[in-house]
C-alpha cells in the first residue's frame, strides 16, 4: 500500500501526539526515525482525512499557547485602574458624604421611581456617588484591584468601559424590580459587575481549553462566593444591586472572551476609555 509523508520534527513528543490525534479518528500513523527528524506517514487513502485532522489540532494549539493579551510586568492596566479610582476619590471630595439636600445626590442617586419616569442617566451618575469615606474606600481597593486583573485580560480601555456597562445595566435592572422610594448609590455595582465579567471570561477561556463541565463552571460559582462573603454584610448594603451587577458582568465577560481572544489594539482601547468617560461627564 502507498504511503504519503505528511510532516517530520525533530520532536519525538510532537510526532507521538500526531499519531495518537489520527488513531483517535481511526486513521493509522507511521512513524519513521531519520536523526534527528521524526517523519509522519499514513496511507494514500487516508491522507487528505489526515491532513485535515491535524490542520485543526494544530490550530487548537495555536489557541491555547497564545500569549497572554497583558504581560504582568505591563504597567497599563494598573495604571489604568489607579486613574479610575483616583478620579472616584477625588470626586468624593467635592460631593462629600450622603446628603438627600444636595444637588448631586438629589439629581444623581439611583432614584427608582425617577427612573422609571425617564431619568436613566442616574444609573450612571449614581456609580460616582458615595455615602461616607469607608464607602468610597471599600470600592476604591476592590475596583483597583478588579479593574487591573480585567485590564490584563482586555486591556484599560475596554475593562474600564465594560466595567461601566456592567454597572449601569445593574443599576438599571436593580431599578425596575425595585419600588420607590428606593434608592442606591456606589460604584459597588461596578465592582461586581467586574467579578462577573472576570467570571465570564474565565469560563469561554476554560471552555476552549476543552475542560470538563464541573471546571467550567468553577467561575460561576467562584462570583457566588465572592458575592456572599463581602457583597452582603452591612446594614445599608444594597444586596441586590450588588447581585443585579454580578449577573450583569456575566454575559457580558462570555460575550468578551467569544469576539477577543486578546485585547483589543490601542486605538480601541482609546475609544473604549473616551467613550466611558464621557458618558460619565454627560
């Protein structure tokens, strides 16, 4: 029978995952030694099968070995963060602690009924809004250390944006199941909205690597965790925006890691952080 030499390395490993890639699709593998190159064979008849079959495990391979979108000795993304939670702190100054009376949370806090009337920008505004200094503390360490880990996985830019879309989509929803007179305020809801992005990404990361079912799903219950351990203790802990913001992060971080296997370029990266910014200031 007629043989077709289809690749040769001087890895022996590399050529005994050949064999075994074909044999699990009942296709028969040779492996010649010629020093120092290993030469694959198979039959005429099996090579165009044969080639596709180990064009896709090549492929497969490629993926997985991929680095990582941020190297951890990339400043970026900590950098990033550090500009977020600086600019919240900051702000904080100016706003000052929870006053009903004053025209920032009058016209800013997560008002329910307000926003069901209309006033949707309040699900933004309300994020940059805190009631005390333990508050904006809290927030400030969990989202510098959330938004750095996001940032080496998507870039500053984008983790900055989708950790503001995250925030925004649980206020809103955590709004409309609310009745008034209920109201939040925080970035909180970020800040859990960024473990169920992380959560999601890690999820299509493990999926790709073609893990089994119960360490897929590891993420998931990981955010639960996380959730009841700091996201429900306190007297004026708004569980449910916390919640909302968590479940909110969750498609959005396995959409993320399905259209980004790495981070985004620069000039996305730009356009993400300008666009959060300035919905923001608006």
């Amino acid at each position: 029978m007629s043989e077709r030499e289809l690749r040769a390395t001087t890895d022996r490993s590399q050529a005994r995952d050949w064999t075994l890639v074909l044999a699990s699709e009942g296709i028969e593998g040779r492996i010649t030694e010629d020093s120092p190159n290993y030469t694959l064979w198979v039959a005429e008849l099996d090579a165009q099968g044969a080639e596709v079959l180990l064009r896709v495990y090549e492929q497969e391979n490629e993926r997985s070995a991929a680095p990582p979108p941020s190297s951890l000795s990339d400043p970026a993304p900590f950098q990033g963060a550090l500009a977020v939670v600086t600019a919240m702190v900051a702000f904080f100054t100016v706003t000052g602690p929870l006053d009903p009376q004053s025209i920032w949370f009058a016209q800013g806090s997560a008002d329910a009924g307000r926003m069901a009337s209309g006033e949707l920008w309040r699900s933004v505004s309300a994020l940059t809004l805190h009631a005390d200094w333990a508050h904006v503390a809290s927030n400030a360490a969990m989202g510098a250390f959330l938004l750095t880990a996001l940032g080496r996985s998507v870039g500053p830019g984008v983790a900055f944006a989708l950790s503001l879309l995250a925030g925004t989509s649980g206020n809103i929803v955590n709004a409309a199941l609310r009745s008034a007179p209920h109201f939040s305020v925080g970035a909180s809801t970020a800040v859990f909205g960024m473990v169920g992005i992380l959560s999601g990404l890690s999820t299509v990361r493990r999926r790709e690597r073609k893990e089994n079912v119960r360490r897929v799903a590891l993420p998931l219950a990981g955010a639960l965790a996380i959730l009841a351990m700091i996201g429900t203790g306190g007297d004026r802990v708004d569980v449910w925006a916390h919640l909302f913001g968590l479940l909110a992060g969750l498609p959005i971080g396995l959409i993320a890691g399905w259209r980004w296997r790495s981070a985004p370029k620069a000039p996305a990266q730009i356009a993400a952080a300008a666009s959060a910014v300035a919905a923001v200031v608006l």
